[in-house]
C-alpha cells in the first residue's frame, strides 16, 4: 500500500512539473513578445513626436505663408513676381580649370627672342 501511495505521489509531481515547465516556457515565448511590442512603442512614440514637431512647424503662419508664395506663385500687393527659366537656375558643376604650366623666366626669353628672328 505504501508503495502505490508513493506511486501515486510521484505520478503527481511529474504532472506538476509538466505543468510548470509548460507554464515557464509560455512565459519565456510571451517575453519575446513583450520586448518586440516594446520596440515597436519606442517607434511608434518617436514617429508621434516628429509628426508633432511637423505638425507645430505647418501651423506656423510663417510655414503657411511660404507655401503660399512658392507653390501658388501669390505676391503681396506692391510686390513683383519674377519666373526665371529652369536653365538659367541650374547650376553648373563641371568648372574647367585649365592649369597653365609656366615655363621658366629663361625659357620665356629665349622663345620671346626666337619669335622675333623668325
């Protein structure tokens, strides 16, 4: 009789401890989780903020008012509005600079003579 009580004792703790490595393991899965939606709340929260920060910068009238005037082509009254062609805008990036290569003063006087003997 003992026996079976011991049996039955161990049976119980083995079913016990499957339930609690079950239970650990769903917890160490859901921390994963955790950690992921963590990151994603930092983002989320640094998205909000830039999107406050624009949304500051668009109420400002000043934001306003240079849209106005660049996208709606609008001038205040007693201003002139100037269009300049697109080409006349670009800049050109290709500068040529041609090094002269100077030859010394000796050789300078001595094709200057030979200029003049010819």
């Amino acid at each position: 009789m003992k026996q079976i009580g011991i049996l039955f004792a161990c049976i119980v703790c083995i079913f016990v401890i499957q339930g609690l490595a079950r239970s650990i393991w769903s917890l160490w899965e859901k921390q994963d989780v955790l950690i992921a939606k963590q990151e994603e709340l930092a983002r989320v929260k640094k998205e909000y903020a830039e999107l406050k920060e624009q949304e500051k910068r668009i109420n400002n009238p000043r934001f306003v008012e240079e849209e106005i005037r660049n996208k709606l082509f609008l001038v205040k009254p007693n201003e002139k509005l100037v269009i300049l062609p697109t080409d006349v805008l670009e800049v050109k990036t290709e500068v040529k600079t041609e090094k002269k290569v100077e030859k010394p003063a000796y050789q300078q006087w001595l094709a200057l003579f030979m200029q003049g003997k010819l």
